[in-house]
C-alpha cells in the first residue's frame, strides 16, 4: 500500500529570482529599433557598403543610383532613413551631397545587437 506524501510548498519560493542583469530602458529600446530597422532593409545595407568602400570613405549621391538600380529619389529616401538614424552624414558640396559613415556607429551598432 503506498502513501501519498503532501508537501506543502512557499509560494514565494516558486518564482525564480529576478536577474541582476542590466536591462533596456524605454529610450534605449526606441534608439535601437530605430537603428535596427535601417539595418533591416538589403538597398539600405548595400548603400552603406557602397559608402564605406568609396574613396576616403564617402561617396556622391551621384554614385549611389546606378549601382543598386533604383531611381534617385529611392535612394535619397533610404540615405535620409540612414542619416536618421545617425549611421551616415551628410556634406553638401556646390549641388552634390557626399555621403559618409558616421564613425563608430556601425561598431555601435554591433554593441547594440550583440548587447540584446
């Protein structure tokens, strides 16, 4: 004959304890949404491709169309979301605009996802 033993359990012992781990704040989370969803689109990481790897590190916006085959104010909307979201810079020189990386923020970037 076998017995059932009850064993009556703390509630407070059935949650785990909290982790000591920093966490994100609201503000942080936001920036790198915002940074995050630059990176998420393929033209986006082209054109920062093609920025990092012209000469001294920029281009023209001139340069920047042919490459990826997409029409001038295409490429103009995903360098402003890039500017926006403080990866690329932009110098305006007579009527060109030269575009180049912002330095450190592709490392920062990195921090960021590596830091989730």
């Amino acid at each position: 004959m076998t017995t059932a033993l009850t064993v009556e359990t703390d509630p407070a012992q059935l949650c785990c304890e909290p982790s000591s781990q920093p966490v994100l704040n609201a503000v942080d989370a936001q920036e790198s949404a915002r940074v995050l969803k630059a990176l998420s689109d393929p033209n986006r990481l082209r054109l920062l491709s093609i920025v990092k790897a012209g000469d001294g590190g920029e281009a023209c916006v001139c340069d920047l169309t042919e490459p990826l085959d997409l029409g001038q104010p295409t490429v103009s909307h995903h360098l402003k979301i890039l500017v926006d979201a403080g990866l690329l810079e932009r110098e305006k020189r007579g009527t060109w605009a030269y575009y180049s990386l912002v330095p450190g923020a592709l490392e920062a970037a990195s921090a960021r996802i590596l830091g989730l």
